[in-house]
C-alpha cells in the first residue's frame, strides 16, 4: 500500500480521485490546511508540475497534482489554461462561453477537457506525468445539474446528454480526470508499490 498526497486543498477533488480510483494498493489524501500556489505556467503540464513540486516541499512525500481546463477548437483552444478565470462566477462562465459561439453550426462546436497528472517524489523530482482527454461539444444551452464547471455545456455524443446530465459514476469513467489517473495509478502499481 502506498500513500499519495493530492497537490490540492480543496476535498471535491480527493472525493472524486477516491470515486475514480478502484485500487486497494493506493490510496489518496489532501494537504492539510490551504494550498493555492500560484499558477504561472504556461501549460497544464506547467501548473501541474508548480503544483505537485510546492506539495512535496510541504509535505516531503509523494504528491499527485492535476491541472485542467476547457479546450475549444474554434476559440483556438481558449480558454484553456484560463478556464478558471475566464469570467468571475461558474454562471458567468458558461454565458460568456455560450455568448462566444453564439453564430456557430453544432460541427464547429468541438471541444475537449484535458487534464494534465504530475507525480514527484518527497523530494520533488517528477516520477511521470500523465494526460487525459474527454472529447465533446459545447451545447446551445446548459442542461443538467450534476458535476462542476463547464458540465453543463459539455455535450457527450455517444450518450446525447451533457456531463452534467449523466450521474457521477458514468462521468468518473469517461472524464479526462479518470483518463489520466487511471493510467497514472497502473504506473504507480508498477513501479512504487
Ligand atoms: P482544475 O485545474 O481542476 O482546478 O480546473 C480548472 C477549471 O477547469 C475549473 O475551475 C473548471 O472551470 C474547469 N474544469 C476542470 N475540470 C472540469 C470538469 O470535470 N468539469 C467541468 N469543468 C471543469
């Protein structure tokens, strides 16, 4: 068994790592206390990689950081990075989003979440990274109540709904967050424990 901190004060995050992650060989916690270093990078590979190294200096153990955004090919992959600052409510967000492709045909609404994983070691040096994808379009309106963030205008072709329309336990197994750690934690089976 072996213990990994999540780079993340924020308990959301811990819940939906447990909820992707079925192995009895790993198992996940949050820093204790607030976390929020600054991200300045310039890809989600960068913020993860700030964030998984300013863990480790804290806690001198393991640590596990995900950095994700909204990727949408018309708006040259805006707001990406940004996405958590792109407007200053969750609300506001999908507005201006919606507002953005306001003139634009379903076949040009494509998009993908992305998220990038880091893990270091208690010293800091990276073990792997990597990345998952969910691949979708932005809808016409929001729909739906489940998830977070963009779920709402995020529309899955294969099931006709949004994210947020389906339940957690489908999101946590098509989500670019599950396409990344799932991955992350068959390297962790097979290389640390
Ligand atoms: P974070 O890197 O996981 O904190 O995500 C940054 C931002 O990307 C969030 O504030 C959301 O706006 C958006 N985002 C990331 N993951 C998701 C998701 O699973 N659903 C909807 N929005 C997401």
């Amino acid at each position: 068994m072996i213990k990994i901190i999540i780079a993340t004060s924020n308990p959301h995050k811990l819940e939906e790592i447990n909820a992707i992650n079925s192995s009895n060989d790993v198992e996940f916690d949050v820093i204790k206390g607030s976390f929020n270093p600054d991200e300045t990078g310039k890809s989600f590979l960068e913020n993860a990689i700030i964030k998984a190294k300013e863990a480790s200096k804290i806690t001198k153990s393991y640590c596990l950081a995900d950095d994700s955004g909204l990727c949408v090919d018309i708006l040259d992959s805006r707001p990406g990075i940004y996405s958590s600052r792109y407007a200053p409510t969750q609300k506001e967000k999908i507005e201006k989003l919606l507002n953005e492709l306001k003139n634009i045909p379903k076949e040009k609404r494509t998009a993908h979440f992305t998220c990038s994983m880091v893990l270091v070691n208690g010293e800091g040096e990276i073990l792997h990274t990597q990345e998952g994808r969910v691949e979708g379009l932005i809808d016409f309106e929001a729909k739906g109540t489940n998830g977070f963030g963009y779920d709402p205008v995020f529309y899955i072709p294969q099931y006709n709904k949004t994210i947020a329309e389906l339940p957690d336990t489908v999101k946590n197994t098509i989500s670019h967050r599950a396409n990344a750690l799932n991955p992350m934690i068959q390297w962790i089976k097979e290389n640390l424990v």
